[in-house]
C-alpha cells in the first residue's frame, strides 16, 4: 500500500509538472509575412531607356537623391536584362524580350555600373527590386537551340509565342530542369548585386507550384526579400507574394473617373478583395504605370488634368496599399512614352513633386497608412460624388475626404470622435473640424492627421 502511494504522489508531481512547464511554454509569435520596411512603404518604378537622354543606369542614377528627398522607399526596375534581336519589335525591341536571364542590357551600361547604383540605392537607405520575366523568352534566347524542351511548342513542333507577343517564346514550367535554370538566374541577381527584391511579369500565368517552390528557396538566399506579382489572383499571396496588382480597383477608378461610376463603386471592389484575399495581402495601387502609360493612356489621358490628384491620394492613402508613381508623375509627364524606341522624359519643372512628397512623408511618419492599419468607411454626404474613411493604427488616425466627381460637394461630419483640430497636410496647418456644413471643390480631397 505504502508504494501504491508513493507511486500516486510521484505521479501526481509529474502531471504537476507537465502543467507547470506547458504554462510556462512561450506563447507562439504572430507569422510575420512581409519585411517590416514595405508595411509604410511605396514603389517607383523605373524605366531606365526613357529616364534621361542617356538612359544608363549612371545617368538615373544622378536623380537618386532627389527622389530619396522626394520620399521614395523602393525603386522598381524595369527588366535589365539584354534584348533578343530576332523578331524585334521596333527599332530597340521590348524590355520583356530577354535574350540572357543573367547579363546586363548593353544599352543600359555594365554590371559593375549596375552594381554600383545598386549600391548607391542602398547608401540612401531605399530598396532596390528588378523586373523579371518568368512566363517567356526572347526569340533568339540562347535556352532555344541548348535547351529546347524548356519551351511549349506550337503545332508545329516549334517553340510557341504566347499571346500576340511575337518577339517571345512561352517557356515550359513543367519542366523541372527549366524551373532550376530560372530559380538559379534569380538567385544570381541576389547573390551577385544585392537586390532586395523582385517584381514578376506575367505572374498569373505561370503555375503556383512553381512559385511556392521559387520563393521559399530565394527567400532562404536572402531573408526578407519583397515579391511584388503582376496579376490579382488570390493564390499569389498564398504562394509567398507580398504584393499583388489590384487591377479591377483601377478599372473603377477609370469608370469613376469618366463619370460612368458613382464614387461607392470602389466599395464593391473593396469588399470583393477583403473577402477574397487573405487579411494580410497587399496590393500595388496606381494612376499609372509603364504598361498603361504606354498603351491605354493611364493618368495624363484616364486621370487628365485636376481628376490625378483625389485618385492619387486614394492610391497612397488606400487599406492594403503600397503604392505606386511611375517615372515621369512628379514632372509630370502628359504623354505616352514610347515602348519600342528612344523617347525620353524632360525633368524640368517637377510641378507634382511637392504633391508626392507631401503624401509620401505622411505615409512614412504616420502608422494609420501602413498596409496593415485598419479602414473604416465614413458618410460626409453625397455619395455619389464623395468617398470618405478613416485609417488607424497604435494610436493614429487619418482621415481622408475626396470629390470623385465634376461638381463641387458639400461635406458634413457627423462622427464626433473625428470632431477637433486635425491636421490638414496639404494646408500645413491645423483646423477646426465639427457639425458645420462645407464646400468641397470639383475633385477635390483634403487629408487630415490626427
């Protein structure tokens, strides 16, 4: 009897103990899905053939300060990569015709002067990401006479060309030998140049198998690294992406914008995005950007003259946002940029300049805008013609009123907890904010800070 009792006393001190140390087991931190830099940040992208008359990487790299005064956190790249002569399209051909996934483009200058913008980049503490074409190859890609079962082929028997992009061939990502040749040229750029990042053309057509495979490995290369896809499939944030383009958010911004919407249109898209994507995504919100530029006539001709502000704002003050300006915006530049020959942007008057860096400083200063704080829709009148909300975060508030519409608006907030003296950031001053009835220009918007 008397072990019967010493065996439960032991017993018991051990089940005793077993509580103790799961009480005392840490608590399982929260997965942390994006570098902590990108939460409060914002993209520029690059088109480096159009930037200056030069369009080297050493003449752009001339611009570096002014745009770290201007606010710029990541600076995109368009692809740097040389350019297939067969089947070319123009005089100079397309970006996104590559002719060696792991060579600089001539035109742009060398390696060594690549690396050194790199660097360059990073002494003013931004990021840098590059342009990488996964879903095809330039026409005289040298993977088409040594590897030619890295390629799709056409009925033919020959390498296929995807959609009407006549100077590419549609690569095989099925193939798992052509999927290591693509994870290693990646991790070239990466080992080699100290990129931080990647943004990938055509994401949405190439697998997810292959990007889940992909973006483990190069995120073991380089922890912390940005993954920016161009497509809005809910499956690229599950696949490791951190950002997405939220295309169908800018299709309603160009209805609105040509008056075949009402402002709460954007509330549709909104709602369809926060119940499809996961909470964490991010999205790349834009008025432009080198694609719409050059073929649908994005900002200078969708947004034209004082409709780019209140969707400029709403693209960098937006829940999820990490937003965009395209090379040219600041100035800003009122016409398309050629894609396939030399036309380069005159820096002269940089008349938007203190508008983005007004709104790039807020983004950067005040938590309420990063991606992860939350939105909440306020009414201030006339929905039709206005679209309001409120961001927060530890502690912070920011609040943003536009007049989505060709007619000037009166404005009431009811909501007493935004009642005070905020600051309105493009005033620069504080001001009284109440019950009272006021007037709100043509597409008009005004930003308050709390």
């Amino acid at each position: 009897m008397k072990k019967i009792c010493c065996l439960l006393l032991l017993l018991i001190s051990f089940c005793d103990s077993s509580i103790a140390q799961k009480k005392r087991a840490p608590v399982k931190r929260a997965k942390v899905y994006h570098p902590a830099w990108s939460l409060q940040g914002n993209i520029y992208e690059v088109n480096v053939r159009q930037y200056t008359k030069e369009g080297t990487f050493n003449a752009f790299a001339k611009h570096l300060p002014r745009l770290k005064k201007m606010g710029v956190q990541i600076v995109w790249f368009m692809p740097i990569n040389p350019i297939s002569v067969a089947d070319r399209k123009g005089t100079m051909g397309s970006y996104y015709a590559v002719a060696d996934y792991t060579a600089v483009n001539p035109e742009f200058g060398t390696l060594q002067d690549w690396k050194n913008t790199v660097n360059k980049i990073h002494a003013l503490g931004m990021k840098v990401i590059i342009d990488w074409v996964p879903n095809h190859a330039g026409a005289d890609h040298r993977w088409l006479t040594e590897h030619p079962d890295f390629f799709i082929k056409d009925k033919d028997g020959k390498a296929a060309i995807p959609f009407d992009w006549s100077d590419t061939r549609q690569l095989d990502l099925s193939n798992m030998e052509m999927q290591d040749s693509m994870i290693a040229a990646m991790k070239y750029w990466i080992v080699n140049t100290g990129i931080d990042g990647y943004r990938q053309d055509v994401a949405w057509n190439v697998p997810e198998t292959f990007w889940k495979r992909c973006i483990k490995e190069l995120n073991k290369v380089k922890p912390g690294m940005y993954w920016l896809a161009e497509g809005d499939k809910d499956y690229l944030h599950r696949s490791g992406f951190d950002a997405t383009y939220p295309w169908e958010m800018f299709h309603m911004m160009e209805k609105i914008s040509a008056g075949e919407r009402p402002a709460f249109g954007l509330d549709s898209i909104r709602i369809k995005y926060d119940s499809v994507y996961p909470s964490y995504a991010q999205m790349m919100y834009f008025t432009s950007n080198h694609d719409e530029n050059s073929w649908n006539r994005a900002d200078y001709g969708t947004f034209a003259g004082a409709k780019h502000a209140p969707f400029a704002v709403f693209t960098q003050t937006m829940h999820k946002s990490v937003p965009l300006i395209y090379s040219g915006q600041e100035e800003p530049v009122l016409r398309k940029l050629e894609f396939f020959e030399k036309d380069p942007i005159e820096f002269k008057d940089f008349k938007r300049q203190k508008f983005y860096t007004t709104l790039l400083a807020l983004r950067k200063r005040n938590p309420a805008l990063a991606s992860d704080a939350s939105f909440k829709k306020v009414m201030v009148g006339n929905e039709n013609a206005l679209y309001a909300f409120v961001r927060e975060k530890a502690g912070k508030k920011v609040l943003v009123i536009l007049n989505l519409s060709k007619d000037e608006q009166e404005i009431k907030v009811d909501d007493i907890a935004l009642w005070g003296t905020p600051y309105n950031v493009f005033m620069g001053t504080k001001e009284k904010l109440g019950g009272d009835e006021w007037k709100i220009e043509p597409w008009g918007y005004v930003v308050y800070e709390y």
